[in-house]
C-alpha cells in the first residue's frame, strides 16, 4: 500500500496523550521522591520547634513503609504524633483501643508506650482507624490555633466522649 492509498492513523493521538499522561506521573513522583528524601521529620516549622519536638520524643522521623503508603491524612496523623507526643499524651481516643489494644491515650494509636527519644516504634492501629486519625488531626488544628491543653482535651471529650468509653487518659495538668 502506497502513502497515498494508507488509511488514517488514529491511535496517534491517543498515544500520544497517554505518553504525555505518563511523563507527567513521572515527572510528578519524581518530585514527590525528591521532597520525601530531605528531613521527613520536617514540617516546615522553625528549627527551635523541631528540636523540642525531638526531646519530646520523635527520635528519627523514619515513618514505616504502611504509613509512607496510606493516605495523606494518616502520614499527618502519624507525623503529628511524632513530633509532638507531648500534646497527644493528654487527648483520649474513642474508638476501644483502650481495652482491645491496652492504649492509654491517642497518642499510642500511632506511637508504642515503649517508644523512647531516640527508638520510636510505631503502632500500626492508627493507619487503620478513621476516629484516631481524626482525633490526631483536631488536635494538631487547635494547637496550631493556639488553644490550650485543657481547651483541646475539652473538645475531644466533648466531640467523642458519646461514643463510647475513651482511653484511661489522665487530664492535663494546668
């Protein structure tokens, strides 16, 4: 068959907006890689407020292949807890844990009790339950607004405590 004669090549352009689609993916989880390999356990706060955070506890910042996997929420959740297990230590979690999984705040839905500065272990309850990523992610908000322990703890009783028994957490001091 002559080129005059050769019917129309329609999968060209679809070939081509499939291998567009594709260099923009790789393009975007390149970036995504790139981003990811700098400090994980950076958050873009000041650098005083990452060392507290790390005498809090955050040791490292290695997050489990589970959490790098899961959705963006819970990465915030196991972060937050992370970097500030001062704070989550006071805020009780609603969804059983404390008598299925013996925990004793919300805190320990993402970070083991035996957790030290420089050994964190992580606990894998969080990456499954909606209520402990919320709990996690309200709270982290109220301390970005400012609000206080008691403030924060206030509210998460409040929004869960019809659910059902918290976790045995006792109240902030203050």
């Amino acid at each position: 068959m002559n080129e005059e004669n050769r019917p129309p090549n329609r999968l060209a352009p679809a070939v081509s907006i499939v291998g567009a689609a594709v260099a923009v993916l790789v393009v975007g989880l390149a970036a995504v890689l790139l981003l990811g390999s700098g400090n994980s356990g950076s958050s873009g706060a000041p650098q005083a407020e990452q060392t507290a955070a790390d005498t809090a506890g955050s040791g490292t910042g290695m997050m489990p292949g589970y959490v790098m996997s899961a959705a963006e929420d819970v990465q915030m959740a196991y972060q937050f807890a992370m970097d500030r297990p001062d704070i989550m230590m006071w805020m009780p979690c609603y969804c059983g844990c404390g008598g299925h999984s013996g925990h004793k705040s919300a805190k320990n839905c993402f970070i083991k009790e035996s957790s030290t500065a420089g050994n964190v272990q992580f606990d894998e309850h969080g990456a499954n339950c909606q209520m402990c990523v919320t709990i996690a992610l309200d709270t982290k908000a109220m301390m970005e607004e400012g609000r206080s322990l008691k403030q924060m703890r206030t509210y998460i009783d409040d929004k869960f405590g019809d659910i059902g028994a918290g976790t045995d957490t006792p109240m902030p001091p203050g």
